[in-house]
C-alpha cells in the first residue's frame, strides 16, 4: 500500500468538501472532492474514489464550470473509472 502524507488523505479532502458545503462554496467543494478521488484512488479505494468523482462531477455540472468538469474527466480517467454521468465535457458546451 503506498505511503500518504495527512494532508492526502481521503477522509481529510472528504472533511474538506463537506466544510467548503457547510460554507456554501461549490466549486471549492467540487474541487476539494476531486483531490478526495484522487487520494482515494492513490491509496486503493476505488468505491470512494468513484463517489468523490461523482459528487465533483455533479457540483460542477450544477455551476456550470468548464474547468472543474475537464478535471474531473482526467482524474477519472487517470484512475480508471468511469464517468459520473455517462457524460464527458466538450469544448464546445462550455
């Protein structure tokens, strides 16, 4: 299992997303879920790492942001899993 540093923990990112929630923050909660997929993904959590994309995927969706939804693309794809919604961002919709 490889090694993390506290700050890359996936329950440390998920508090993070659900504080940024609480302060009614979107995109910092979309963003901060996405880096919770990712550690997730880095420490073998596919389940989580899956949800995280798809909360991320979803807040960005709702904004809409362009940024946040090609992030999530390259974090699933990276991570080997597939889209939230079925649905990829295109240059042309954003």
């Amino acid at each position: 299992m490889p090694v993390q540093h506290r700050s890359d923990d996936p329950a440390t990112w998920r508090a993070v997303a659900d504080a940024w929630r609480v302060a009614g923050q979107p995109y910092r909660e979309a963003y901060t879920h996405l880096r919770e997929a990712q550690a997730a993904a880095r420490a073998g959590q596919r389940e989580q790492a899956a949800r995280a994309v798809a909360a991320g995927e979803g807040l960005a969706r709702q904004l809409p942001s362009g940024p946040l939804l090609s992030l999530a693309e390259e974090v699933a794809r990276r991570a080997g899993l597939p889209a939230a919604t079925g649905q990829r961002a295109h240059p042309s919709h954003l």
